[in-house]
C-alpha cells in the first residue's frame, strides 16, 4: 500500500481521500477549510500541518484543487515539489488550463518527480462510491505507478496517451454535459409551459431520442430522479462556477487549435449568467433555474 498526500478534501477531494483510506492506504491530507480538514481526519486521514508536511510522508501526492492558480501556488509556491521525497509521484486530479498543468509538470520534473495529468468526473455521489471516471494524460511508467491509486477512488481509469490528453478529455467532456445540462432543461420549463407535467414528459423523453446523462441521471427538475442534486435542493455534486471555469478553458482551447466553437460559447454564456446571478455554488444542473425564472425571449448571450 502507498503512502498519499492528499491535497484539497472538498465536495470531490473528501470522498476521494477517504476512498484510499478504506483501500487501506495511510493519507495525510491538508486543505485550507478547516471543516474540510476536520472531515478528512474522521474519514480516517492524517491531518496535515500544511502541503509540505503532506508531501515529506508520502510517495504519491494528489492535488484536487478549484484551477490552476492554486496547483501553482501548492505545488511551486508553497513550496510542495521541493519538499516531495526523491522520486515522488504528482498525480493532479484537478481540472486545470494547459499552461499551468505544463508548468508544474515541467517543476515536478526538474525536481527528480513524475506527473500525471488525471481530472475525474462523475460528481460527489458517485465520488463516494468511488465510481468516478479518471482521464489520465502521461507517461507510461508514471500511469502504471498511478493507476492502483487511481483505481481506489473510480471504476474507470482510462490511459488518454501523453501530457494534457486527460486534461483535454475533461474539457471537451464537459462541453457534452454542459450543453445537454442547459438543454435538457430549456425543454423541461419549456413542456411545462405546454401544460405537460415533469414527470410525464421525463417518462416519454428518458425513453426516447432525449434520453442522455443529463436527464436519466441528473434531471433538473425536482422530484423525478431520488438521486439527482435536483431532488436534494440542488446540493453541488459538481458546482455552477467549475463548470463555467472548464467552459472557458474550452473556448481558450479552441481558440489555440483555430477552431470556432459556438456551442460551448452559447453554454458558457449561460452559466455566466447563472453564476452572475449569485447562484454559483448551486449543483450544474440548477440552471434550469435560469429558464424557470424567466430567461427573456430573444435574450442575447453574447
């Protein structure tokens, strides 16, 4: 069994961590919210000083951590990579801009250390059941290293290819689920208005040529799904803000390849506005508020 630092133990990071604890792997975690903290140790984590004394106990170092402005600051800033014993594993699970991501890959290996690029989706529930998928970019070696870890915490843990290829599944990833979020739920506000009630048109459209992820397992609308973050006040699985954040690193990664990409720019917009409206922490699939609250026709998102 390893011995893991596990930096940021949030809505993601904490069952993730304690996944590894009950693989019977010893973690030292560290996050800069207390109750983060506080819940990773009754999940059976050591509590880490800061992310150096994280790294000093530990093998292989996971960081889950909002962008790249913090994996810069943990890793480089703080300090992290120099402290790391010699041959140290970073296995950054956050869903980061390229540049950064090349950047601390770039101070791991200048440093004697090996980085994987493995951002996950599937949000908190499946988290807990440890049933994530984890998109991995890096080298051979450092995948094989990883990928017993990685396995704790997902039942899907998919070798993409070389550095930022994790990264660039993730980003195009949530293109998929947050326009099929948005449109799932303009055709929800939009049937009720017709007079058809939720749950009949959720039966009809779950088994027809609507059916997707976003509305099988997310419905926006309340009360369908018992699982869904929309029957539970919509409590953050994954919150609006990291999906704005990873719509606009797509529309960046467009922009780099020369390539339009109207669709994540009609979303991005959305969830611009949603967040803009103070209802960022809510779960990605509240923006159906955005359409129930009263989207103006003809509105323009640009």
């Amino acid at each position: 069994m390893e011995t893991v630092a596990f930096i940021g133990v949030g809505n993601l990071g904490l069952p993730m961590a304690a996944n590894l604890v009950k693989a019977g792997h010893s973690v030292a975690a560290f996050d800069v919210v207390e109750d983060n903290l506080d819940a990773a140790v009754k999940a059976g984590c050591r509590r880490a000083e800061d992310v150096c004394d994280a790294a000093r106990t530990a093998t292989i170092i996971i960081t889950m951590v909002p962008s790249g402005k913090e994996v810069k600051q943990v890793c480089i800033a703080d300090g992290m990579i120099e402290a790391a014993n010699p041959g140290s594993l970073f296995i950054d699970c956050s869903t980061v801009d390229m540049a950064s991501a090349s950047l601390v890959k770039e101070a791991a290996r200048a440093s004697g250390h090996d980085m994987v690029d493995a951002p996950v989706s599937g949000g908190s529930v499946r988290a807990a059941q440890g049933k994530l998928t984890i998109m991995v970019g890096g080298n051979e070696s450092a995948f094989a290293k990883a990928e017993p870890v990685l396995s704790c915490m997902a039942d899907s843990v998919q070798h993409l290819g070389g550095d930022g290829t994790g990264l660039a599944a993730k980003i195009c990833n949530n293109i998929i689920a947050g326009a099929s979020l948005a449109a799932v739920s303009e055709a929800f506000v939009l049937a009720e208005r017709f007079g058809l009630e939720p749950r009949k048109f959720y039966e009809v459209a779950s088994r027809s040529s609507g059916q997707c992820w976003a509305l099988n397992a997310m419905c926006p609308a309340p009360g369908i799904v018992p699982d869904a973050p929309s029957s539970n006040g919509y409590k953050p699985g994954g919150a609006a803000t990291m999906l704005m954040k990873d719509l606009a690193m797509a529309q960046d990664a467009a922009a780099a390849a020369g390539m339009a990409s109207p669709m994540s720019s009609t979303t991005l917009s959305l969830y611009t506005l949603f967040c803009n409206a103070g209802l960022g922490d809510l779960d990605v699939s509240a923006i159906i508020k955005l359409y129930s609250n009263g989207l103006p026709v003809g509105h323009d998102l640009d």
